[in-house]
C-alpha cells in the first residue's frame, strides 16, 4: 500500500469557540520550546483577537509554500530548539509548518486566519516552486497535536478568503462522487464510504448556508450557519480525504486549479474560487449540463468565478491559454483521468469551450 493510501485522522483536537486563541498556551504546556511560523498580516489578525502576544519566538514565511522555505525554517527552528511549531495563517502558512515539522519531526498546532482551505485539518500540503506555481502534493507521517479554531477572528477575516475556502469545499463533493460515480457504493471499503458520507454532508451544508454564513461574515456576527460553514470548510471536508483517501481527494477540478497557475495573472485568486471554476470544467467534461445550470446561480449569488473572462488571463488569446490549462490538467501527472479515464487535452479543452456556451446561454 503507498502511503497517500494510508488512513489517517484530523488533528488529536479540534477545538472551535469564540475567544479560542486565547487558550493557546494551556493547550500546549507538554512542549518545552513553541516556534510561532506566521506571516506578517496574518499575526498582525491574530494578535488582534488575542489578550496579549505570546511570548514564543517567531518566524516568518516566504508566501512560497515550496520545499526551499521549508527547509529554511526548518534549520532556523532547530537552532532555537524548537519541540512544537505553530503555524499561525492561510493555507500557505499552514502547509508550510506542516512541513517544516516533518523535516523536525516535531509536533505542530495550526491556527487558520482565514477559512480558505481545509489546510487546517489535515497531514498533507500542497506545496508551490518559490515563482508560486504548483509543484506537488505532499503526505506528511504525523496529523497535528490541535487545530485552533476561533470563530471570531474568521469573521473579522477577508471575505474572498471565506469565499475561496466555500469554493474549495464544495469540490469535495464533485470530485468524490465522480471517482466513484461508477462504482457499487455498498461495496466500497467502510471507510471510503464514511469519508464519502463527509462529502455529501459537506455540499448539504454548502447550499444551505453558505448565503447566510456570507451576510453574517458582512456583519461581523458569529452566528450558528457561520460556525456550520467554518466547521465544514476545516474539519468535514478534512475528513473526506483523510478517511476516503484517493477515493475521496483531487480530480478534474483541482487539476484545472494547477494547470491556471502556469498563468501569473490567477495569482491573487483564492485558490478555492479557481477550483470552483475547475468544478464546472470538470461537470461539463462528464456531461453533467444540468449540475452546471444549477450551480451557476449560486456562483453568482455568492460571487464566484463560473467564467473564463472572470479569471482576467490577458497574456494569451482564450484558444492558447486553455489549451495550455488543458494540456497540464490531461497529463499524467494530473488527476483529471480520476474524473474521466485516459482524458486528452481536446476533451478538457472542449469541456472548458463548452461551459463558456452554457453560461452564455442562461
């Protein structure tokens, strides 16, 4: 069995309220040298919400989540001797002191500023090359000691950080139920089944609350559909890939994600908006029109990406950056094929064509 097929569990505590990071430091009493890995806005965010600032030594990340920084940080921790990293920020952050404590083998606690991604929750990163395009899918040995949730630091956060984290989580559904769309779901091994299970609970809460988890974010107010819908973005979606592993993880929609980051101009979009555009790439490559009707109303009442122009690509023509997209998100090394077996560039080309005519027809 490869590793990436190992079932692993979420952090050892999940601990969500308002006021959370204020418990910070009786939660991590067993460790003898915390190291804070953040960024600059990120602490600036948590020391906001905090009653005073810790007093454990801090390091900074390069905005990379690549391999280079975190072999970086790894030396500067081991020097202060370092036996807990905590990461403090977005999922770039997060995936970074994940794998800074694997280089340690220390444990680490996470603490997400913005719902953007399940980072959080889970023992993989996605690691970038230091021009911040997408490298590869990292699988760490241990899960982390605590994720530290509050609830009122997010709901100060940035709202396409919210948004993004909205997005990315309704690709676990999507992209689970079509790796396993033709297959006896009763015969699929129990814990596939549960991770799927996480899946289908995840879109359930998606489309329930999503607008009004949004308009109490505009507020500022923690109300019970924000807490189901940050709950959601971290530890449900957390659990599809953990307990489905394969079964549960990437498809077409990430890899239309990785192959838009060749083009420096997606950027500044939140990694989970590119993957809800890769959602409806990916529908329409299944022949899923129907889904792709459905879902483009609530894209827009929530203000997602559902169209090519929205993406603001103006270094190529829409004919040669698509099929650039198309031609990474096809190769082997991409888990396209996951949603439809032995696919070319053509046919995901085609599929990105024709989710421009649906929108244009509604």
């Amino acid at each position: 069995m490869e590793f990436q097929s190992v079932v692993r569990g979420e952090a050892s505590q999940y601990y969500a309220e308002i006021g959370a990071v204020n418990k910070l430091e009786e939660k991590v009493t067993l460790f003898k040298t915390p190291i804070i890995i953040t960024g600059e806005k990120s602490y600036q965010a948590f020391l906001d919400v905090r009653e005073k600032e810790p007093e454990f030594p801090v390091l900074r990340y390069d905005r990379t989540a690549s391999h280079e920084n975190m072999d970086l940080l790894a030396s500067q921790a081991k020097e202060l001797g370092a036996d807990l990293l905590i990461g403090i920020g977005g999922g770039k952050v997060l995936d970074t002191t994940k794998g800074t404590a694997e280089r340690l083998n220390v444990d680490f606690v996470l603490i997400p500023t913005v719902a953007g991604t399940c980072a959080c929750a889970t023992p993989v990163a996605a690691v970038y090359n230091p021009d911040h395009s997408f490298k590869c899918v990292d699988y760490y040995q241990r899960s982390g000691f605590l994720t530290l949730v509050d609830y009122d630091l997010l709901v100060k956060s940035p709202r396409e950080y919210l948004i993004g984290g909205i997005c990315d989580t309704l690709a676990k559904w999507y992209e689970s139920e079509i790796i396993n769309r033709q297959k006896d779901k009763q015969e699929l091994p129990a814990m596939v089944q549960l991770g799927l299970a996480a899946a289908k609970v995840s879109i359930d809460v998606l489309l329930k609350d999503t607008k009004a988890s949004l308009q109490s974010h505009s507020k500022e107010e923690v109300t019970p559909a924000f807490e189901r819908v940050v709950d959601t973005v971290f530890a449900v979606s957390a659990y599809v890939g953990c307990l489905a592993c394969e079964a549960g993880r990437m498809a077409g929609a990430h890899a239309i994600h990785n192959g838009l980051t060749q083009y420096s101009e997606t950027n500044t979009i939140q990694h989970g908006v590119k993957v809800a555009y890769g959602i409806l790439v990916q529908l329409c490559a299944t022949n899923d029109i129907d889904e792709v009707k459905k879902l483009v109303p609530f894209y827009q009442e929530n203000g997602f990406i559902y169209s090519w122009d929205q993406l603001h690509i103006t270094s190529a023509s829409f004919e040669e950056a698509a099929h650039k997209v198309a031609k990474f998100a096809a190769s082997d090394r991409e888990t396209f094929n996951l949603a439809v077996k032995n696919v070319t560039t053509e046919e995901v080309y085609q599929a990105m064509v024709t989710l421009e005519d649906t929108i244009n027809s509604l």
